[in-house]
C-alpha cells in the first residue's frame, strides 16, 4: 500500500509538505502542488476521506430538510433527492434525510432546506453550521430555484399565442415567494396584452381543483386556458374539465408546471413547464460544499431556466 511517506520520496518533499497539499492547499505553493498531486497520481495514492476529514474537523454529512408534507410533492422530491445525492458524491460526501426541524440529530457539515415556510426561519435563524435553500426566498439566504416569474411567462405567452381568449391563473394558496413570483409572470404577461386577470388559489390537490371545475363550470366559457401553479393543480383542473364534459384541448387548454411526473400520467398529457430538478439538486449539493469550504461565505442565489413541454392539453401551433 502506497503511503504518505513514499509520496513524499517521490515528490522530493517533507511528509509534512504532502499532508498540507492535501489537507490545506492554500498554505502551499502552485509549484509544490504540481509535484506533489504528480507524485500521487503516478503511485496512485488516494487520501484517507475519513482521515482527510478528522484532519479538517468535517462530518462529510449533509443533512436534507424537507419541511412540507411529502404527500403532495413526492414525484419532485425523487428527483431532486438524486441531484443532491449526485453532487454530493463527488466530494464523498453522505446525505442525511430530516423531515422534522430538529438541528439535534446527529453531526453534520452544512444543511440543505426546501419546503421553508415564513414560520420556519426563526428556528432557522439558530443553525450553526452553513444552510443553502433549495426554493426562492427574500429572507437572504443562499438558495436554488427555477426562474419562477419567467416560467409562468412563458407559460401565460404560450397559451395567448395560441389564441386562447380568457387565461385563468390557478395557483396555491400559500404566502411564499416562489408562488409570489409565478403570480407576477402571469399578470405581467396579461398586462402587456391588456388582458383582464383572473386568479384563484387553493391547496395543492389535484382534488380540490377538480371540484373547483365542477363547482364553478358556468364561469368559464369556451376559449379559456388555466395557466396552473403545480402539475397538480392541473390534473385536477382537466379531471374536472372533462367530467363537465368540456372539450380539451379545442375550448379548454391547460398548462402545469414541474414537469416530473403527473404531466405524463395525466390524460390528456399536461403541456407543462418542466423544471430541471436533478439538475438544481446537483447545484445545491455543489453550493453547499462550497460553502462549507469557504467558510460559510454567502453564495447568493441561481436561477435555472423551465422549459415548456408542449403536449395535447393545449391547442397545436399553425
């Protein structure tokens, strides 16, 4: 078994100049970086991780908050938990999932947070260790997200473009920023139309909105598409649609948003706006060792770009 004594021989430098190459690379020269990582890489020498991180007071454990109830997000979470997971692996890193707010469990290098409610940050506020938000938030922290506003936008334009009359904006009823900001792109877009708006909210199940639909058919003429908040939301705008008898897509469009799982199963196949989840997991995971190794520096914010999956619950362009 190569040791730190023979990369040391090889380089032509103190074990001691070895151990701070691989342990503090900021104390050591580029010079003597290049012959060292050289040396290691001809003997093919790997680093202790376990030791490496004693050395450097490191747990190598990220802990994953999910602070929502999972029974309405699941399909997402899958994939947002294999971007992280993902990112992690690279620096050997493991991940711990919590789904309570409970700082006690166990040690740890940093945390990753989603599903943060406005009641969540107090408790927040008390972490000791180096927090990266996956959701938009205008409370500072560091966090990932998707371009909410833009995604919505677009979404709002598609269904104009395609010559719908009446466009309806159905979003959750919750006081966050990532639903503050959808609602934003959907009445901007209206407003450079000069577009009358209409916005409902409610939880997000698809059953709800399906009853909303069935409650409420007399309000919605033909012509009318529902620009909708979650993919959810949208399955049960079209459940409720077609029990009504409603012609989809012709008089009826319907646009989601996620794009992880329910607009595939849906039927007709939801035109959603799909957002790159395992993408910005991998983010948050790369965010948070950054910040871990930078001492808990702010890392400010990313926005990844939705794209509009075009399907049958809208109209086909001409």
């Amino acid at each position: 078994m190569v040791t730190l004594n023979d990369v040391a021989k090889k380089a032509n430098v103190s074990k001691m100049t070895v151990s701070r190459v691989i342990n503090h690379p900021e104390q050591v020269t580029d010079e003597l970086k290049t012959l060292v990582i050289q040396a290691m890489k001809e003997l093919n020498y790997r680093p202790h991780t376990a030791a490496k991180a004693l050395v450097n007071n490191r747990t190598l454990v990220i802990k994953f908050f999910i602070l929502e109830k999972m029974s309405t997000t699941e399909p997402y979470y899958m994939n947002l938990l294999t971007g992280i997971a993902k990112g992690l692996e690279e620096e050997q890193y493991s991940l711990q999932l919590v789904t309570q707010n409970n700082f006690d469990i166990g040690l740890c290098d940093g945390y990753i947070m989603t599903g943060v409610r406005q009641k969540d940050y107090e408790w927040i506020n008390g972490a000791t260790k180096p927090v990266v938000l996956f959701g938009e938030n205008d409370r500072g922290y560091d966090f990932i997200d998707t371009d909410n506003k833009k995604g919505v936008a677009t979404a709002a334009q598609y269904a104009l473009d395609l010559g719908y009359e009446d466009i309806v904006y159905i979003g959750i009823d919750i006081n966050e920023k990532f639903e503050k900001s959808r609602e934003m792109g959907y009445k901007e877009v209206l407003s450079e139309h000069n577009r009358e708006t209409r916005l409902f909210r409610f939880r997000n199940h698809s059953s709800i909105t399906a009853q909303f639909i069935e409650d409420n058919w007399g309000l919605f003429k033909p012509n009318t598409a529902f620009i909708c908040s979650s993919d959810r939301l949208a399955l049960g705008i079209e459940r409720g649609i077609l029990k009504m008898n409603g012609n989809i897509p012709d008089d009826y469009g319907i646009i989601g948003h996620d794009g992880v799982f329910l607009d595939q199963i849906a039927y007709p196949r939801l035109t959603t706006m799909k957002q790159p989840v395992v993408e910005m997991g991998v983010a948050c995971a790369k965010m948070i060792l950054k910040k871990i190794s930078e001492k808990g520096v702010s890392q400010g914010n990313q926005l990844f770009q939705s794209t509009l999956v075009k399907r049958e619950s809208t109209r086909t362009e001409e």
